[in-house]
C-alpha cells in the first residue's frame, strides 16, 4: 500500500478473492501466498487467492451450478452482471493462482485440474477466456460450492483501488492447492490464529481485509461452521484522517490492527 494521496481518487476496479479451506487435527486452515515484492498492488503482503474481474467473466453462455447471478446479486449488492462476473472471476483466479478448480463435470465429479496445465496458462496469459475454458473442457462452475464472505473498497488514498469481494469456499476432496504462480514467492496453508500469530511475530504483513477475514475466520472450529454461518454483506472502505496516510485508515478493528503495527514499527503503518 502507498502513502501518498493521490489528487483524485484512482477508479475502482472489480475483484474477487477466494478464501479456501479445510479441516485439520488442529482445526480450519486456510490458504495464503505471498505476493512477490515486485507486485505493482501489495508486493511481498500476504493475501488470499484472487484478482480483477475479466470483462470476458461476464460472458453468460456458460454451465452453471447452484445459487444463480440474481442471488448473488442481492449477496453483494451489486446488479447481476457484476455478480455473475465476480463468481466467474473467483473461480479463475483460484485455478490460476492455486490450481484448485471450482467446476465439475456435469454428473458431478471433480476433473484432475493438473490435465488441465495448458489451458492455466492460457487463462493466465488472457489468451484463452474463462468460459471458453468451461465449455470446451465440458465443465459447469459450481457456485454451490462458494458462501460470500466479505466486501472491501481500497481507500481512496492507493493509486489503484478495487472493489473487492471476499468469497468462501471449501477445498474439493482429491485436490491440492500449489505454489506454480509467478505472483507468489511462498504458499501454503495455516490456521487463522497461527496467521494472525505471524502477524504479531514480524515474520508476514497482513493488509487490512485479510487480518479481518482471519480474525472472523479464528472463531471458527470447522468448516462445516464456517459455511453454515449466515453472514450479512457491507461494504467496508476504510476512512482517512486527512495528513495521516495509511495509519490514519479506521475501519472496524483498525485500534487492535494498529495496536500491533506500531508495536512491529512496521513503516506507514504505525501511529
């Protein structure tokens, strides 16, 4: 994140970001990757799979399973185009940056999404759409699969913004996700508390809206609670004290958020 303002506030973009999990010994994990530093938006910070919405997501020609565009409009807030492109880009940006694929074929069985390298890297590089994927693979999104989690709006004093929504899903049996991203230098899985313990030891940086995600997430004894529990979607969007720069950002949690930066002196972020 930056800490200069901007004279006008930059444009919001549209995106999704997907929260996975699963069930330990020692309870829920969930996944997380750190950005490389050379990351144009929040390079070398810890962050849940996910990215920009496609304009090619809102392609509706697509197989699609369970709650449909209208429900999750109402989910988020949102119309149904934006909707359904938020749901389209969550699970791409998921296969892209993890290799875990929400889409299954039509009797209902998971394909190995390992068969499907090429076309990763055809979806990564934008040469290949994600509903021409699904349709040429033969492949329905499953929506059932994912719970709205969150909604986040970068404050107006980042360079670039986005409208950020926070799914949730669980990790399809049979499959792993992987580090093969070029957007990540590590990857793997956690339980929240031990995530936000890192937080606390300097050991990864946690920007506002993954620290909430896992804080919620920490409360949580299974999986099965986690997609059972109902949740009603605002949109967060952190104001600014005028002069402040980030550590001016409040939000609900910012003085425990803040608490611990400034006891880490992390830069720009503490008081």
């Amino acid at each position: 994140m930056s800490s200069s303002q901007p004279t006008e506030p930059a444009p919001l973009r549209d995106a999704a970001t997907v929260v996975l999990v699963r069930d330990t010994a020692d309870g829920p994990e969930v996944f997380l990757q750190r950005r490389v530093q050379q990351m144009a938006f929040a390079g070398g910070v810890t962050v849940f799979p996910g990215g920009g919405v496609d304009p090619r997501d809102a392609e509706a020609d697509i197989d699609w399973t369970g709650p449909g565009a209208d429900w999750w409009a109402h989910a988020f807030h949102t119309d149904e185009q934006t909707a359904q492109s938020l749901v389209c880009a969550a699970v791409r940006e998921t296969f892209e940056e993890c290799g875990v694929l929400l889409a299954s074929r039509p009797d209902g069985s998971f394909p190995d999404p390992d068969s499907f390298g090429a076309e990763r890297t055809g979806l990564v590089d934008k040469s290949l759409s994600f509903a021409q994927f699904l349709r040429d693979a033969g492949l329905s999104l499953r929506a059932d699969l994912l719970r709205p989690l969150a909604h986040w709006i970068t404050p107006i004093i980042e360079k670039r913004r986005y409208d950020t929504r926070f799914f949730i899903a669980a990790l399809p049996s049979g499959q792993t996700a992987d580090d093969k991203t070029s957007e990540a230098e590590v990857a793997g899985w956690a339980t929240p508390r031990a995530a936000l313990d890192l937080w606390v030891a300097d050991k990864h940086v946690l920007l506002p809206p993954t620290w909430a995600q896992l804080t919620h997430l920490s409360e949580f004894g299974s999986v099965t609670e986690i997609l059972a529990a109902e949740r009603e979607v605002a949109a967060i969007e952190p104001s600014v004290e005028p002069g402040a720069g980030l550590a001016g950002l409040k939000f609900d949690g910012s003085e425990r958020y803040f608490a611990v930066a400034a006891e880490r002196k992390v830069p720009g972020l503490s008081r």
